[in-house]
C-alpha cells in the first residue's frame, strides 16, 4: 500500500528535500563567501527636492519600465534570489 505523507516511501518527496537542501547549501555558502553589494539606491532619489521627486513618480509612471530595469539589474547580478524576490527588493 502507497502511503503518500510517508517520507520513505514517496520519491516526490524525497527528491524536492533533496532540492531544497543543495539550495539552500548553496545560498548559504553564497552569503559566507561574500555578496555583492546588492543595491545603492535609485539614482533619481540622491536629493529629496520637489524635482527629484517629479521625475521618480514619472518614472514609476511609466508602464513597465520599472519591471525592465528590475530585470535587468537582476540579469547582470550574482545572487540567490529568482526575479520575483528581486523585483519585491527593488519595491522597498
């Protein structure tokens, strides 16, 4: 008889433990061995003036242009998060 919430007996299971473990293994030695600096900030906020301020809410405004730039930031850095995590990053 197969026994799905048996850990011994269900290879599905095993093998995403298996997954989860050489993951996590590896973002671990990421953090240990050094991470780049991950973010330095939006270059349209340096000064908080009105200016600066006009020209970040345009920005936003703009139909997908913060998603591109989020992916590509995220393309041309080392780092352990998928592009989702990294576009939730960018939004704080």
């Amino acid at each position: 008889m197969f026994v799905c919430n048996v850990f011994n007996q269900n290879g599905a299971i095993i093998v995403l433990y298996m997954f989860f473990c050489i993951y996590f293994g590896l973002s671990a030695a990421q953090i240990k061995y050094g991470m780049p600096e991950i973010r330095k900030g939006s270059f349209m906020m340096d000064r908080f003036d009105p200016i600066s301020g006009y020209t970040f809410r345009g920005f936003l405004a703009i139909p997908f242009i913060f998603e591109l730039r989020s992916i590509i930031d995220w393309t041309f850095t080392s780092t352990a998060l998928d592009v989702f995590q990294w576009i939730k990053l960018a939004q704080i």
